[in-house]
C-alpha cells in the first residue's frame, strides 16, 4: 500500500469513530474520500484531505477560517453545527495562571494594540461593514448587544432589547434634565431611549463613522438636536470640565484593552459628578487567566470580527472598577440573555442569506454566521459571560437617612434594588 494511502486509511478509522461520539451525525467529504453515514445532520466538504487533521485535533479556528476563504463548505443548520462544533473544541477556556513573562508580554501588547489610531481602525473594521448588513438580523433600533429577555416567555427580540434599554435607565435612576453619557453609543438606541423616555440631556461617542451618521440623523429626525448630540470621538478625549450625573458604557469595554481598563474606570469617574453612577455592560472571559477562546476561535474572531478586542473575567474587571476609584454597588449576570440575543441574530441572519451577501459579499457573510452562531453556544456553555456592573463616584460624606440611601460614603442608589423594577 503506498504509504500516503496508508495514512488516509488510519485517519478515516480515527475520524470514524470520532464521528459516532458526536452528538449529531455528520458527514466528510474531501477528494477521493468520505467519511460518515448518508442523511446526516451536518456535511463538511474539505478541499483537501489535509483538513481532517484539524478537525481531529478540534482546531475548530482553523476549521472556520477554512470555511471563510471558501476552502471548506457547511450544510446543515446553525444549530445542529455548533453542537458538533462545541464537542470538538472540548474545553477552549484556559485556567492556567500566565507565566510572569507572558503577562508582560501580553500587556506590552495590549498597550500596542489599544493607540487612538488603531482603536479608530479597528471599531470601523467591525462596526463600518454595512449598516444595511446590520439592518438585516438586528432590531428595529439597532441595539447591538446583549438584550434583557425580562418575560422570557413572551418577548420577541425587539421587545427584549427595548426592556434592556429601560433596564439600564432604572438601574441608573435617570432623571429629567440630567447630564447624561453614553460611551459608544451604537446606531443610537440608548442615547435617544433615555432622552425620550426619561428627559435627560444626552451624549454619545462613537469611533464608527457609520454610527455616528446614522445616529445623528435620527436625532435630527426626531426633533431632539436641542437635547440629545452624538461626536465622533475616542472617550480619552472628552473633555472633564463639565461632568456628567450618569454614564452607560454597553459593549464598549471589550474594545478597550486590559491595560487600559483601570485608566478607563478611572476616566469614567473623572466625567461623573460626585455621588454620580455608571453603568458598565459588558462581555468578560469565562476564565480567570484567558482573554480569549480556545481552540482557535479567539484567533478567528480576532482576524474577523473584532480585531484588538480582549476580555477580562469579572473578578478582574472588579479590581480594575476599584483602580479607577469607582465603587462597585450592583452585579448582575445576563449570560442566558445573550445566548438568546445572539441566536435570535443568527436565526435572522440565516433566513436572510441571499441579500446579506448581495450586501456584504460571499465572506463577510460566512465570518458572521460562524460569529453568530459560535457566540450563542459559547455564551450558553458558560465558555464567555456578560455583566452589568453598576458603579459609584462616592461623595465621601455621610447620609443622615439609611432608609433612602447607603450609608457612609454616598451615591445617587436606592437603599436597595426594589427602585429598578417599580
């Protein structure tokens, strides 16, 4: 037997009883072989034989870059993909502490990635795709994140998102007639939520060209120029002199960089009048000591979705809150939520293929399938986490009425949580 055939028989062995642990039937094909029983879930055609080497040793990365370059074809349902997918990656989180030199390394790097020009580059890279694109599988308003599936019986998406946008308001007790910001405020859906709904004077600052022009022409729109304002600015410059009573940051923070997180709460607090809050909505890390996914999927998503984004587990993201002298009051953790958001996104996407690519073309189309899908199974195997953190700028004296607000070093906060859900 010629030695290469020899190798592609063991490996089809191998792979064959790969297969029959998987938890839907799958199907392979490559040139000159095949693999797997007719009428399966899910067929993966390979290019080459080469690919099954990947898929042995669960490079589900490698594998999704292949499908992007049009090296690879997928049929099956998203759904029925990403639980062969998440058997394949088996555990991608790392819980191995960094050795000395590699957290050096990786906040130097940090430090390289996270300049005001590469920010700006690589927010338009993601945001700037299309805002048609986006209009296809997100909501009417364009909420670009986590929703807050508050009846989770009943809502659709569009409802989820509007009750995560008044959960964010109540959580920050907005007022009428107070100073309100919103650090990268998306297509606008905050911004112009709080100044409708609750009367405030918003702010919002975005590095995409796209969103900023969109947002700015409906606040035109909606007759609101007078109240709400949206620039095109990176949060390192905004100007301190006149503070702000309430500040949100939704999906922003990944952006930042970890070496830039307590300089970033720290900034925050320096644009917060005294007893003033901040919400910050995020993703972070399912792990203590990873920034990213195993598996190569942090590596794709990083070459492209998010280019520069890097993620911090919750227990670091509080000590940098603390770093920035900002107090943390409020955890919640909306995991589910976001598995749910980001399948009600893929779904859309999915029944919407043929416009999509006319839009955004053949790849930017399959990144964003795999992106979508891949997000809602790692959100909902714990893999990667989302958090609410609402924080203070404590005043520093002390409340003579415990019953209305904490006692010692005072913020704008109810005595308890009974506020947000009135």
């Amino acid at each position: 037997m010629v030695p290469g055939v020899a190798v592609m028989s063991v490996m089809s062995g191998l792979i064959e009883r790969q297969l029959e642990c998987l938890p839907r039937s799958v199907v392979l094909e490559w040139p000159g072989g095949r693999a797997g029983r007719q009428g399966a879930d899910v067929t993966l055609k390979f290019d080459r034989p080469s690919r099954l080497a990947d898929l042995a040793r669960g490079e589900v990365g490698a594998l999704a870059d292949a499908y992007v370059r049009g090296e690879m074809e997928i049929c099956g349902s998203m759904r029925d993909l990403m639980l062969v997918a998440a058997q394949l990656a088996g555990d991608p989180v790392n819980r191995s502490a960094p050795l000395p030199w590699e957290r050096a390394w990786k906040h130097l790097r940090s430090l390289w990635l996270h300049s005001r020009e590469r920010d700006a580059q690589q927010i338009q890279f993601h945001y700037d795709v299309s805002d048609e694109f986006y209009g296809l599988w997100l909501d009417p308003r364009r909420v670009y994140s986590c929703a807050y599936y508050r009846d989770a019986g009943s809502m659709d998406l569009a409802q989820a998102q509007e009750a995560k946008l008044d959960h964010i308001c109540r959580k920050l007790a907005l007022q009428p007639g107070q100073r309100f910001l919103d650090v990268g405020a998306g297509w606008g859906g905050l911004l112009l939520w709080a100044a409708e709904h609750y009367g405030v004077q918003a702010t919002g600052i975005t590095l995409s060209r796209n969103q900023h022009a969109h947002a700015n022409r409906l606040i035109g729109e909606k007759g609101l120029a007078g109240r709400v304002q949206m620039k095109l600015l990176d949060y390192r410059d905004l100007p301190e002199g006149a503070p702000y009573d309430r500040i949100a940051s939704v999906g922003m923070f990944e952006h930042v960089g970890r070496a830039n997180l307590s300089s970033y709460f720290a900034k925050l607090r320096s644009l917060l009048v005294p007893g003033g809050l901040v919400l910050n909505h995020g993703i972070t890390a399912g792990g203590l000591h990873n920034d990213g996914l195993g598996s190569g999927m942090g590596d794709f998503i990083d070459r492209y979705i998010f280019p520069g984004g890097e993620l911090e587990h919750v227990a670091s993201v509080s000590r940098h809150v603390a770093e920035g002298e900002l107090e943390l009051l409020d955890a919640e953790n909306l995991r589910p939520h976001y598995a749910r958001t980001l399948w009600a996104w893929s779904d859309a996407l999915e029944s919407q293929l043929p416009q999509a690519r006319r839009i955004a073309g053949e790849q930017t189309v399959r990144a964003y399938r795999l992106y979508l899908a891949g997000c809602a199974m790692a959100f909902e195997r714990g893999w990667i986490s989302l958090y609410q953190l609402l924080c203070s700028r404590p005043t520093g004296e002390v409340g003579a009425d415990a019953g209305a607000v904490m006692r010692g070093a005072q913020a704008d906060y109810g005595f308890n949580r009974s506020y947000m859900y009135a």
